[in-house]
C-alpha cells in the first residue's frame, strides 16, 4: 500500500506546471471575457449603424455614421484577431 499516500503529495516539480496551467486558464477566461464584451459591441454598434442608414442623412450624420463605421471596423479586427489568437491555443 505503498502507493495510496501518493496521491495527496504534490512535490515542487509539479508545482510549477500546475501554476502555469492556473495561468493559463485565467487568461483564457479574460480573453473568452474579452471576446464576449467586444461581441456585444459590435452588435450595439451594428444596430446603430442600421438606424443611420435608415434615416435621412444631412452631412454631420454622415460623418456620425463614418466614424461609426470606423469604430465597427475597429471592434470587428479587435474581435477577429483575439478568436484568431484563441484558436491557436
């Protein structure tokens, strides 16, 4: 019964992965975080940029629906790359 005590013990070479694997997986959970607020920005940002198209446009909603646009592209690449770079892992 040399081996049923084993099992309780976590010598300090295991340690190391276990709090590489804690990392990991926090960061994983910012991230999968991250993924979901920028997610639910770009679809604020989508249902706005349909209104503006919806509406008559005078020149200062043109630049309002711009740089909305802008912004949209901007989440949009932000969200991509953080899927691109979690999908790697």
């Amino acid at each position: 019964m040399e081996g049923s005590s084993g099992s309780s013990y976590n010598p300090p070479a295991l340690a190391k992965p276990v709090s590489e694997l804690e990392t990991l997986q926090k960061q994983h959970e910012e991230k999968t975080l991250k993924i979901q607020e920028l997610k639910r920005q770009i679809e604020t940002v989508k249902l706005q940029l349909e209104k503006k198209k919806k509406k008559d446009i005078p020149d200062a909603r043109k630049e309002a629906f711009h740089n909305l646009s802008e912004k949209y592209n901007s989440l949009r690449e932000e969200y991509n790359a953080l899927l691109a770079e979690r999908s790697r892992e």
